[in-house]
C-alpha cells in the first residue's frame, strides 16, 4: 500500500532545486527558434515515484545548451483511486494562497497552479472561465480590445469530468459552458465574424478552468496565441511556464519549466508545445505563468517559481489526490 503524501520538509537534490541564481535574460523575447524537439533527457524521479500509487509518475528533465529546467507528472485519470479537480484559494482575505498550501490543506499527491488572475485588485479575480463542483464562479472572457477593435474570445480550459480530463476552446453564454470544436479565425487587425452558437455544444465537465492558448491537437502543435486573441500581450515571450495537456490513452500531464534564472531561461510558446509532445501530450494547454508556475508533488516543490523557494500565491489550482 502506498504512503500517504508527507507534508514535513524534505531534502531536495539540486537536481529538483535548479538555479540559486536569478538572472535577468537579454534578448528574451525575440522570435523563437526553430526546431523539431526540445532534448531534456527526461528520467523518472525514482525517490518521488516510490511513495506515489503506480499511475502517478514524477519526471525531471534538463537542457544545458538553451539552458532550461523542467519536470511534468503523468497521472492516470482512468485509476479510481485518483482524482484530478480544480480547486479555488478559500482565503477570506485576498482569496488567494501558495500551491504548496492548496497540496497541504488537500493532502493532494500533485498539486499546479491554474488560471489567470487579477493580481491588483483584492480579493483577486479570475481572468477567464472558473468551475467548480459544477458552480460557475467566473464566467470565461467574452471579449478583448486591441487597438480599439473588439475580439469575440474563444480561449482554452482544461475541464475534468470526475473520470478523465478534456482540452476545449469555450465560452459561457448564461452561466452556461460551452465548447467549441474551432476557435475563431481572428487575426492581429482583423477579428472574426460574430459567434453562431448553432457550432458549439454545451460542456459537460464539473470542474474547469481556462488559461491559454492551446498548444497542442490531435497531437500536432497548434498554438491558437491569435485565434485566442493573446497578440499585443506579453504571453507569446518566453518566461517560466506552466502546462496541462491529455495523452492518448487519456492520461494527464502536467507540467512546469523554470524560467529567468541562470540554468532555465524559460520558454516560447513554441518550445513548450514541443515539450508536452515530447511528454506524451497530444491536446495541451498553456496556463498561468511567470512567477506563479509552481509544481509539488508529495508535498516536495520541484521547482524554483521565482528563482528561489518562495511561491507567489495564486487563485486556483489543478490538484490530485491519491486515495
């Protein structure tokens, strides 16, 4: 029988630790390169895997040349013995908390940050779709405004059904959520025509978030950063990720790469779309990032949100618990 998570500090290699460092990056953000793969040398992270059931493995990767840090946990949502769910920070205050906090308050074996949010107003607010238990507590973005043109929004989630975990473009029109099989066809200056709900379905998962853009269909890469109306952000540049995508078989990845530090410098769009193939990903989504991008596994935080051990706190969460 397999331990439950403890929650106690541990010891971590450097290896899990990545850089003590932070540096600034110049040149960061230029166009991304070129390339096929991304090498990490992904291993299993045997002292992890150890204490977790058998349908949830723990992987570490690195990347000298870029360089680059990362590490992503594959979790069979088919197992009944685990759960994969959304949850929302519950404190009164701010209404947000570390991830390290949602993972302990849960007993959750994995545990990754979510969604966007409003930082600058409190408590925090959801940037996009929000759903719990079936409550719809934010409705997802309805529009954007670049350059004084407006942009019907169509953006990606994540959504899990209590059995497997789904990757859709949506929407909510009357506290309703709905999915789209395309999204608009908007581009820099020129949106899309107006949205015929007679092309969409009604979503039928208990728990959801949205972040985006999608990285990934049918296992071919496809980042939807201007369909999703991303253009004119900085989300396109490289910095620290975060990402959640499906395998075929209907398993959950996720994942996180370091970023902004002298051994991980973060990633392009591009290149984390390359990462989650690589993983096993063939539908794949990005999620919040920068300094929120935070991943714990039995109560061990694999990586280094903003160069060090200190997590920003954040509104929502992907969280897995191992019965």
């Amino acid at each position: 029988m397999k331990r439950k998570p403890d929650f106690r500090a541990k010891k971590i290699s450097p290896f899990l630790l990545g850089a003590v460092l932070v540096t600034t990056l110049s040149g960061c953000d230029s166009s991304p390169p070129s390339a096929e793969s991304v090498p990490m040398g992904w291993r299993p992270l045997n002292s992890l895997n150890a204490d977790l059931p058998e349908g949830v493995r723990v992987y570490a990767g690195a990347n000298d040349t870029l360089p680059l840090r990362a590490w992503y946990v594959r979790i069979n949502e088919a197992d009944p013995s685990i759960s994969t769910r959304v949850v929302v920070s519950d404190d009164e205050v701010d209404r947000r908390e570390t991830v390290s906090s949602f993972a302990l308050d849960l007993n959750a074996c994995v545990a990754i940050n979510g969604g966007y949010f409003n930082m600058g107003v409190t408590p925090a607010r959801h940037a996009g779709l929000l759903l719990q238990n079936e409550t719809l507590l934010a409705p997802a973005t309805s529009a954007v405004t670049r350059d004084s043109i407006r942009y019907q929004a169509v953006r990606s989630a994540i959504g899990f059904t209590g059995e497997k975990a789904e990757i859709a473009w949506t929407t909510t029109l009357d506290n309703v959520v709905y999915r789209w099989e395309e999204p608009p066809s908007h581009q820099p200056g020129l949106p899309a025509d107006s949205l015929d709900y007679e092309q969409a379905v009604e979503w039928s998962v208990s728990h959801a978030l949205s972040a985006g853009p999608a990285l990934l269909r049918d296992g071919k890469i496809r980042i939807t950063s201007d369909e999703e109306v991303f253009f004119g952000s900085s989300i396109p540049n490289v910095h620290p990720r975060s990402a959640a995508g499906v395998t075929v078989d209907g398993d959950l990845i996720l994942m996180v790469v370091d970023g902004r530090q002298e051994n991980s410098r973060g990633v392009y769009l591009e290149e984390l779309a390359l990462l989650m193939r690589d993983a096993g990903a063939v539908k794949a989504l990005n999620l919040d990032g920068g300094g929120s991008s935070t991943l714990v596994v039995n109560g061990v935080l694999l990586n280094r949100p903003t160069g060090g051990t200190t997590e920003r706190e954040v509104m929502s969460a992907i969280v897995t618990e191992c019965r």
